[in-house]
C-alpha cells in the first residue's frame, strides 16, 4: 500500500474531502465534490485505477479493488468489501457490511441494503432495490435483517424488486420489473409479479453466461 501524499498518479480535484485514513494503491481520478473515508477511523483502501465521479460518497472501513468505476453521486456507506473491476452507477446507494465480488455492474439509481451478497460477475440494471427487512419499522426489525444472495453471473432487470432473504441462482435472469418473493434456481429466467419462472436461460440460442 502507498501513502496518498506519494501518489503522484492520484489525481484529485481542489474540492474533494479525503480523510487520513484513505489509502490507494495505485492510479485515481477523484473528481469534484468527492468525500471519502467519513465516518469511522477504520481505513478505507482503493485499488489501482480507480475513477470516482463527481459527488460520490465513500464512508470509512471499505475494501475496494483495482478498477474500480462510480457514476456521479454514488453513495456507499461502511465496511464493504468490492472486488476488481466493479462498477457502480450514478444515484445508486450500497448500505454497510456489503460483500461485491469481482467484475459486477450496478447500474443507475439502484439500492443495496446490509448484509447483501453480490458474487462475481453480477449485473443489475437501473432502478433495481433489494430489500432486507421483512417487516420495517418494526421494533425488532434491525436485529432481523436478511440481505439478498445473488450467485455467480446472475442478472437483475430494470425496475425489479428482491424481497428480503432471496436467493438468486447462478447464472438466472429476472425480467425487467418483476417482484421476486423467493429464491430463482440457477439458470432459471423468472419474470412478472410475483415472479414466476418462464423457461431455462440455456434454452436462449446465442446466449453466453458469465464465465462461460
């Protein structure tokens, strides 16, 4: 790791916040009105080649990989940790205690709430929001959170809803606006509200997994 005063490839513009405790390790472009490290003595570590636009928030204690991409205004809150080549889109909001795996894509405007698991080569298009609180508000409801689990390569649609707790299976695809109300069994596409599935993704002629 190398401290940032010695980081002459660290580009950071004249209104950007960086708290001490941020650390890169390499190549960055932190834009304008950037904030990174609030929140927290833990440090917050950024990875090689990183760009992070204009009016994103990064609170302290994160772990985040090299190549490393936010749209304008992102907003990530504590102790997540990201892999490498992640990106994530312009409004979108990731909650605390975030575990993002290598190569995902959150598109614009969507949310991640604590304790969700996002496993490689996850995408998720705009306006998604995954849940983890089956009753909120409640006066137990924080001791009772349940973060989704997406596996391995699966896709969220636009404008899609998780419920607390779901599983997405490996490989799956949800259709744009669906409401899924339990686990998708991987490679399974699912659609509608609640989501119901419709057919196998390997019944898709011309169509390639992640990893695959």
């Amino acid at each position: 790791m190398a401290d940032l005063a010695s980081l002459t490839q660290v580009k950071i513009a004249a209104t950007a916040i960086l708290h001490p405790s941020v650390v890169f390790d390499g190549a960055a472009v932190v834009e304008d009105w950037v904030a990174i490290g609030h929140n927290g003595g833990a440090a917050t570590q950024i990875g090689d080649d990183a760009l992070i636009r204009m009016g994103t928030i990064i609170y302290g204690g994160n772990r985040i990989g090299r190549g490393f991409r936010t749209g304008n205004k992102a907003n990530l809150r504590e102790d997540n940790i990201i892999g490498d080549d992640v990106s994530i889109g312009t409004l979108s909001v990731v909650e605390h205690h975030v575990t993002i795996g290598n190569a995902v894509r959150i598109h614009t405007q969507v949310f991640i709430p604590e304790y969700t698991i996002l496993e490689d080569g996850v995408w998720i298009g705009p306006n998604v929001v995954l849940t983890n609180s089956k009753y909120p508000a409640a006066k137990d409801s924080k001791a009772n959170l349940i973060g989704c689990v997406l596996r391995k390569g699966c896709k969220i649609g636009a404008n899609s809803t998780l419920l607390p707790g779901v599983v997405i299976g490996a490989g799956a695809l949800v259709g744009a606006g669906s409401v899924v109300v339990k686990d998708v069994p991987a490679g399974m596409i699912v659609a509608g509200n609640p989501a119901r599935p419709i057919r196998a993704i390997n019944e898709i002629s011309n169509y390639t997994a992640y990893g695959q």
